[in-house]
C-alpha cells in the first residue's frame, strides 16, 4: 500500500519524505488555507521533495473553468495530479484530463456508486473520505470494501486512495482491504511507528548496553 501524506506543510513533508517511506502528497482548498502560502508556489515546492503524484485540487465547479484551472496546474510539474470533486462537472474534466494523460484524483467520494462512475470517468485515484463518513454514523470501511470488490469485479486501474483518515486503524484495514493507497495527516503516519513495547525494549537493551562499558568501533 502506498503512504501519502495529506498536508500542504513543506517541512512536514521534507522531513517525512527522508525515511524514504512517503510515496505522494494530497492538499486540498482548507490544507492550503492552513498552509497560509501561495497555491501554485506551494504545489511547486511539494513538487520538488517527492517523485509521486502530489494531488492539486481544482476550485472551480463548472467544467470549462475547471479545464482552465487544470491547465494551470499541470504546468506547475510533472507529478502533479489534478484532483476534482465527484460531480458531473467534476467527471466529465476528469475524462477530458484522463484522456489526455493526466493524472485525475476525484475527491469527496463517499459512495459505492459514485467510486464506479470516476472509474468509468478513467480516474487515476478515487478518494472515499472515511473518517466524514465514520462522523455522519456510517461505516467508512465498508465503503472501501465495497469499492475494492467492484474494481476487482470489473478490473478497473483505478486506484483507491483512502482520504480522510483519522487513526491507525484506519490505515490497518485499508490494507487488510487491499486499498491502494492510503493519504494521512502528518500525525498519523508517525503515529504508525509508535508502540509503547518499542520504547520499553529500546530503554531496557540501552540500559544492559551502557552496563558493559562497550562501544562499537
Ligand atoms: C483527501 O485528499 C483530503 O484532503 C482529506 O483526506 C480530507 O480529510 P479530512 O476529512 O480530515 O478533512
């Protein structure tokens, strides 16, 4: 499964992609918002610290305007992925853009229904939120359950890119699902590392260690 951090935090992200472990970058509009930078300059540089896709979110709603937009932001760097939102508007570019080679991630999915119709739309990601859907009482790995077994019925390339993720649990049953990738908040990707028996373990050989008065040289 591959790890994308959702953050539009250039030191976050360069930190991140050191271990080597960070395989794309989502933002959207309020990501931006909290950034307090520049959209194309920021997009720019989050180009630049990561080979994978780095997700930019079209803000337009009619689809002329939103072509415009993504023209925009295609030419800001090679990786870049242009993310739209589920509506017709938001399909029918996602089609023109799919068709053209570029990179469509469609955003705000939050049915079954929905993920078939960006994948008939030749999206290159599907976003089902899971942690809003989980907020509202319904189940948001369902959803992704559902969408795998639908992709996999009819052999779509889609990915499914699990967005809006609020804890590791989230990320362990989209990989137990077999989701394709996973786009988490900074906090949640460290989080992945922590276990409270590491650091015990950590604490007890370093303890045992400096009782030998050894060094490795
Ligand atoms: C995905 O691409 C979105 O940016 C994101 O995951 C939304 O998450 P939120 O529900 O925490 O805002």
């Amino acid at each position: 499964m591959k790890f994308f951090v959702d953050t539009a935090d250039t030191a976050e992200i360069a930190d991140l992609a050191a271990t080597g472990l960070l395989d794309g970058v989502t933002t959207n509009p309020s990501l931006i918002h909290k950034s307090g930078r520049e959209f194309i300059p920021v997009v720019k540089e989050i180009c630049g610290l990561v080979d994978g896709p780095v997700s930019a979110e079209v803000v337009a709603l009619d689809h002329e305007t939103m072509m415009k937009e993504a023209d925009i932001l295609r030419a800001v760097a090679d990786n870049v992925a242009i993310k739209v939102p589920l509506t017709i508007d938001g399909l029918k570019t996602c089609k023109k853009l799919s068709d053209d080679g570029c990179q469509v991630n469609v955003t705000l999915c939050f049915s079954a229904n929905q993920a078939l119709l960006a994948a008939k739309a030749g999206a290159a990601f599907i976003s089902p939120f899971v942690g809003r859907h989980d907020d509202n009482g319904l189940d948001g790995m369902r959803l992704i359950e559902d969408i795998r077994l639908i992709y996999d019925n009819y052999l779509f390339d889609t990915e499914i890119l699990v967005a809006s993720i609020r804890n590791p649990i989230h990320v362990l049953e989209s990989a137990r699902i077999g989701a394709d990738v996973a786009t988490m908040p900074p906090s949640v990707i460290r989080g992945l590392f922590k276990h409270v028996l590491t650091d015990k373990g950590i604490e007890g050989f370093m303890a045992d260690w400096a009782k030998t008065g050894q060094t490795i040289t």
